[in-house]
C-alpha cells in the first residue's frame, strides 16, 4: 500500500513538472516572439543628431536639411522652409518602439516583398554618417502594413505603413506654406498683435488694438463684432499658400497691387504684399525679408479682404 502511494506521488510530481515545463517553453517562446515584433528604427538619442534627411522616391527625389536648428526642403536647387511639426512626427515615428513582425530573413526574398532595387528609399545622416537607410517596398493584402528592410541587411519586416505615405505624399506636404511660418507652433497669437492694416486700391482699413478690444476704421460699421475681429486676426496669421512659386521673382512690381501689415506688439512688422487676383482669383503673395512666393488660392485669397459685412454685429 505504501508503495501504490510512493508511485501515486510520483507520477503526480511528473506530471506537475511536465506542465512547468512546457509552460515554461510557451512563456519563453512568446517573450522572443514579443522581441521580435517590438521594434524601433532608430535609437531615440539618435534622433536629435540627424542633420539631412534624403528621399529617394524615383520620380520626385528632395532632401531636408537642418540649418541652425530649422529644418528646411532642399529641392530642385531652391530652398524652401519645412514643416518643424511634421519633421518631429517623422523622427518620433522611427523612435518609437511599436509592432514589426519579421517576415524573412533571407536575400532571395526580398524582390517578392518589393524591396529590389525599385523601393523606396528614406536616408537619414548626421552630417555625412549615415545613420538609417531604409528601403521600403510593398504592402501587404490589406493595405494596412508595408516592407521595410535596412539597406545592408536581409532581414525584412512589416509595420505600420504611414511609413509609406511619408515617402509617396508630395514634396510640397512637408513645405511649410505658411505667410508667417512662426505661427505653425502656435508661439504666435492674436494677443502679439498691435496694429493690421490692410491696403487695397479701394483705401484703408485698420485693426488697432485697445487694451483688450479693438478700434476699426475704414469701414462703415457701428458697432463691430469683437469675436469676428479676433477670428480675422487670426486667419491672417494662420494664413498659407498652397505651393511656391519659383517663376516669379519676389521682386515683380505685380506685389504692389494690395498688402497687409502686421505690427507686433515686440516693434517688428511683417508685410505681405499680394498681386491682383487672377481669372480664377487666385493670388500670389510675398512676404518682406523672404525670397518666397506664395500661390493663394481663392477660397484663401477672399478671407484675407474683408468688406463692411464681415464684422457686422449679429
């Protein structure tokens, strides 16, 4: 009878220990499953050392450049300022560690995945050191992820594929269009202004400010709508074009048909000159102290012009 109990006892510790085991075998191969999916391309103290950033998409090729902490979009010989929030969203996007699941680990492969020499391509240097090179091919069935190897390496991934649609959007997507780029962080508010003036060949009109309202003049109202004055400041400042326009020099005395000028409270003015608006109404707009010009469209173009109605009280 002590024996059957020994043996009982026996059998029931294997079999508890079997379980350990293979629990243990399952534990262990999802932890390296985990590691394999959780990936980032670039180290996070990597990001702040990246200098130029070049895209190599084979029909639209251009680079971003960072002069004294401002990133800029070098392209077809001309310098244009870039978008700094789009830069960043960029970066985090490569430093931040998320799921890409590894799809082959062999050369042979890498043509099925669109990763031949027809990919894309993103590079990104700290001066002339390279510190990611990254080719980026085709999308899976769905649509929802893309392949993504380095450049040196046979190992292919599949991630996020935002990815792609910052090396297939167009250049102008990482332009910064705006007439003040300053306010595309939002350092600039209505509360920085102290006078807009607005001159057009039919007179002019002024938004001065006075303590905590504003004082108008040149238009025929008696009573204006402080909220629709603060919303105009506003999208003055807010402004932007739709894409530069480099064949047209800043200097074309079409710039002195109207203008706005800003007056900050800090004593710098900032003024826009504009050309008539065209059959489509459309305008072209130069900011003083940039060798920029900017294609405004219609739709932009009339909110920048207001008449006596715009801030009539309700």
């Amino acid at each position: 009878m002590t024996y059957k109990k020994h043996l009982r006892f026996l059998l029931i510790l294997i079999g508890v220990l079997v379980l350990l085991y293979t629990g243990g075998l399952v534990f262990n191969y999802n932890r390296g499953n985990v590691r394999s999916i959780s990936h980032s391309w670039l180290d996070s103290r990597a990001a702040g050392m990246v200098t130029r950033i070049a895209f190599d998409t084979g029909w639209d090729d251009f680079e971003l450049v960072k002069r004294n902490d401002l990133w800029f979009v070098l392209y077809n010989e001309s310098v244009f300022p870039a978008r700094q929030l789009r830069l960043e969203d960029f970066l985090n996007f490569l430093t931040t560690r998320s799921s890409w699941t590894v799809r082959s680990t062999t050369a042979s492969a890498h043509e099925n995945f669109g990763l031949d020499d027809n990919a894309l391509r993103v590079t990104l240097f700290q001066d002339n050191s390279v510190l990611l090179d990254l080719l980026v091919g085709d999308d899976d069935f769905a649509r929802r992820e893309t392949y993504v190897r380095q450049v040196g390496q046979n190992e292919v991934r599949s991630g996020d594929n935002i990815l792609k649609s910052y090396l297939t959007s167009p250049v102008s997507s990482w332009y910064n269009l705006r007439l003040i780029p300053e306010t595309e962080g939002g350092n600039i508010g209505t509360e920085n202004i102290q006078r807009l003036s607005v001159f057009t060949p039919e007179g002019v009109q002024t938004f001065t400010r006075r303590n905590r309202a504003w004082e108008i003049t040149g238009f025929n109202i008696e009573n204006a709508d402080h909220g629709s004055i603060e919303n105009y400041i506003r999208t003055v400042l807010n402004a932007e074009g739709v894409d530069f326009v480099d064949s047209v020099s800043s200097f074309d005395p079409m710039f002195n048909h109207s203008r706005i000028v800003i007056e900050f409270g800090t004593g710098n003015v900032t003024t826009i000159r504009f050309s008539q608006d065209d059959e489509e109404g459309n305008r072209l707009a130069h900011v003083t102290g940039r060798d920029l010009v900017y294609l405004i469209p219609v739709w932009r173009a009339t909110r920048l012009f207001p008449d006596d109605t715009s801030f009539v009280m309700q």
